[in-house]
C-alpha cells in the first residue's frame, strides 16, 4: 500500500459511520476488530492477506469505539433528567473558555454531583451551560449551580440540534436564571497548561476590544483567537457566500501563517535550526489550545507538528499519512467528530488541496512556469480551484449555495489574510506585555477594513452565488465518484501521451 495510514484512516472512517446507521451492539464490533487483527498477525508476511485483515481491523475498531462512545454509564447525567419544570443543583467544573453574548454566559461544566429531590448524587457527563446573565468565571472553575435541566431540542428540520451536541459528548442543557443561586467553589483545578492558555487569550481578547472598533474586534477576535459569537450576522453571511468562511475561523490556513511567523521569530533571535522546530511544535500546540482545539485546529496543529518534526530529523513527511494521523488522533478521542461540518470541511478542503492542485497545475504549459511571477499565479490558481471543486457539494450540502466567485475570492483573500493575522499577533501579544497596541490599532483597522471592502465588492459581481433548494447525500456521493473518474482517466491519459514516443 503507498499511503498505508491513509487506507487504516479510511477504513476507520467507515465503521464509524457503519456503527452509526446499524443497531449493532458493541461488544460485536469488538469480537470482529479483535479477530481481524489476530489473523493480521497470523497472515504478517502475506502481504494481501495482511493488507486485508488489518484494514477490517481497523474499520471494525472504528464501528466499536463508536458504538462505545453512545454507551453511558449508569451513573451518567443523562440518565438522571428530572421534569423541565424541576429545579435542581449541580456541581461541577467549567470544561471550556466561557462565552459572553447579548448578556448570556454559556459554557461547558463537567458534572461532578446532581441534587435532585433533597438527594446529592454523584453522577459524570457534561452539560451546556446557559447562565442569563454575565459572569466571569474561567476555565478550571468548579461552581455550584441552582437552575432547570432539559434535553436540547431541535430549532429546525435543516440543523439537528440535538445531534450536535451528541457529536460533542453533551446530552443535556442546564438553564440558569438571572435570580438563581450561583457560587464558586474553587478556583484552577484543572489542566494548568489550558488554564494559562485561556489566561493569555483573555489578555489578548482585552486588548484587541479596548483598542478597536466593536467592528474590526469582532473581526480579529475570530481570526486569531477562534471567538465568533460577536461576530455580525451580516459579515458571516458576505464570508459565507463568497466561500471564505474559512478565513473567520481557526483552521489550517492560520495554523501554517503563525507557523511562519514562529519559526521567523525564533531565526532572528538566533535560535538554533534543530530547537527552532522542536520550540515550533510546542508554541503551535500551545496556540491550539487557546483556541478552544476545535477539529481544524487539531487537524493543522497535527500535521504542522509531523511537517516540523520531520524538518528537525531532516527527513520529509508523507503528506497523507500525516492527514490520516491528524484524523485518527481526532476521531479516537471523539468518534462523533467525523458527522462534524467543521471536520469534514478541513479534512477534504487539504486532501481536494494535496490531490488535485497538482494535476490541475500540470494542464497549463511548461514555458508559462519558468516565469516566477506567473508560476506563482497558476499556483495560487491551482489551489483556490482544487479546493472549490472538492469542497463545491458539501457546502451545496450543508448550506444550500453554489458560489462560482470562491475560486477567485480566495485567490485574493487567503494570501491577504497573512497580513491581518500578523498585525492581529503584533497588536493582542505586543498589548499584553508593553502599552504600545495604540500604534499597530490604525493599522489593524485598516487592514480589516480593506477585507471587508473586498468580500462585499466580490459577493456583488453578477453570478457570485446562487441559493439551491437543496442536495441530497446521494448527489454529493455521486459528484465524487464522478470527479475521481474523470481525474483519473485525465492523468492515465496525460501519463500515456508522456510515455508515447514521438
């Protein structure tokens, strides 16, 4: 097999979804994923038989950790839900950075012990938690809590709301009142390393709201610290519709521009070559987290890790190995994941990227590529096309519109985007420890300014996007199919013309 891991990573893929559409039990899938790897062992020198047995071990061992997944202990939270109309007692500890929006405080608690009928039980799970009125509590918190707990319900037939969450490991919302009792009972008893992490982001957070417009804070709070809740409806709608909703969000993109930004810092301070990367790795994680390590941000973080490491052994890294470890890693902490949008999107936006870039680069003549500033262009060209052409069904999927301006937008957009993340560092690290924001303010502002200007210029051009009534899943499986065929029989073709004799 060329791409091994990439072929376990598929077969992982689906027996996740298997196990998700079959009433399977669990400990089935575990018969079946312990077998198959028995006789992987058994069959080690046959190579086809290996081949065969270890992929089924690993698609079986995707169907059980799935199927394990949706199994809840008895004592589990969600097993214990009381009348909506009840009001119950929680304690537990603030699993991530807390959200503030429209004078809400929304958070994830991760549930120690349930009070329900005057009895204190001690049950585990996690639960969103919605308080009506701001509070500032930070992760690592353990609270007490007065309010009413309620299964999520659906807002829609288009979104499953309640599917989300499940995907996420929460069952259940717990609503607090404006009046309700609401105590801290103790302070930093979780992972010290996320703590500081959220402590720093917080920091940068409150630099960037007291030195720029409600506006452009929004903009750049998103950008580089992964917060989107203040972020207009309109100007998500304007990303949306160009197909640049990627570039508001924490994804690869950003991941590879702070990177860059690392490894220049630490060349100018006269770090040495092989600390530079392994220095790299750890500040790149260490931004991960910051950010909440959503699955994109993982996604990049793991594969940037790979790509640099490989750098400090100096030996290069399989780029599709290194996407199918990014993947297993995700997916065997979090099964779910997989029925995420976000990890769908960033997962076959780099291998649409990593696949077809190249082929699509190779129509164009060899003379245009000896020229440096036109072989820059047809790369940029190239990336911003296999992108939209492997992305094109899942966001007629999920959102129900057909941009053909995306291929030019992100021409235009991504490459502008590593100035505003730079100024974006410059301004929210620069704030924390010396009071000089102010001067890279007017600059930030500007720079956000100007990229809005050039969305809002692009979703106005005649034939930007169309609104679709809808796709089905068969469709999108069926454009698939038909785009490997034909990318297929296109590069056989080109390879016979190059073998052909003339």
């Amino acid at each position: 097999m060329k791409h091994p891991l990439s072929g376990m990573c598929i077969a992982f893929c689906l027996g996740i979804t298997a196990a998700a559409y079959l009433a399977i039990p669990f400990f089935v899938f575990y018969l079946c994923s312990l077998s198959c790897l028995i006789f992987s062992i058994v069959f080690l020198k046959r190579n086809l038989k290996f081949t065969i047995f270890i992929l089924c071990a690993c698609f079986f061992l995707g169907a059980s950790l799935f199927s394990n997944s949706r199994i809840l202990p008895e004592h589990h939270i969600a097993k214990i839900v009381p009348y909506k109309s009840d009001a119950v007692s929680i304690v537990g500890a603030v699993e991530s950075d807390p959200v503030h929006q429209d004078a809400k405080t929304s958070f994830i608690l991760k549930v120690e012990k349930l009070k329900i009928n005057q009895t204190w039980l001690k049950v585990c799970g996690r639960a969103l938690v919605r308080i009506f009125k701001k509070r500032d509590f930070a992760y690592g918190d353990r609270l007490f809590l007065e309010g009413k707990l309620y299964r999520p319900f659906n807002f829609s037939r288009e979104f499953n709301y309640r599917g989300y969450l499940r995907n996420k490991g929460i069952y259940l919302i717990f609503s607090v009142r404006k009046d309700s009792l609401i105590k801290r009972l103790d302070e930093n008893i979780s992972n010290p390393i996320r703590i500081f992490a959220f402590k720093i982001k917080k920091k940068m957070r409150r630099v960037i709201v007291s030195n720029l417009s409600t506006f452009s804070a929004g903009v750049l709070n998103a950008v580089i610290l992964g917060e989107r809740q203040n972020l207009p409806d309109y100007v998500r709608d304007v990303f949306a519709r160009t197909g640049t909703a990627h570039i508001i969000a924490i994804s690869g993109l950003h991941l590879g521009i702070a990177a860059f930004i690392i490894l220049v810092i630490l060349k100018i301070i006269r770090v040495p070559r092989r600390p530079r990367y392994l220095l790299a790795i750890l500040l790149l994680v260490f931004y991960c987290l910051l950010t909440g390590a959503n699955p994109p941000a993982v996604r990049a973080t793991v594969m940037a890790a790979i790509l640099l490491f490989g750098c400090f052994l100096e030996r290069q890294a399989n780029i599709y190995n290194s996407l199918a470890l990014a993947a297993l890693i995700i997916l065997s902490v979090n099964p779910g994941a997989l029925f995420e949008v976000s990890f769908q999107l960033s997962f076959v936006s780099v291998v649409s990227i990593v696949w077809l870039s190249p082929k699509i680069k190779s129509i164009f003549p060899e003379e245009l590529g000896k020229v440096r500033r036109l072989n820059l262009l047809i790369s940029v060209f190239s990336v911003a096309l296999a992108a939209w052409l492997g992305l094109l069904p899942l966001i007629a999927y999920y959102f129900k519109i057909f941009s053909p301006v995306t291929i030019l937008a992100n021409m235009i957009v991504a490459p502008y985007m590593t100035i505003i993340v730079a100024a974006g560092f410059s301004l929210g690290l620069i704030g924390i420890f010396f009071p000089l924001a102010s001067i890279f303010a007017c600059a930030n502002e500007l720079f956000i300014l100007a990229l809005f200007k050039i969305v809002t210029f692009l979703v106005a051009l005649p034939g930007a996007y169309f609104k679709l009534s809808g796709v089905s899943l068969f469709g999108v499986l069926s454009y698939y199919a038909i785009l490997v065929i034909i990318v297929y029989f296109f590069h056989r073709q080109g390879k016979s013309r190059q073998q052909t004799p003339c």
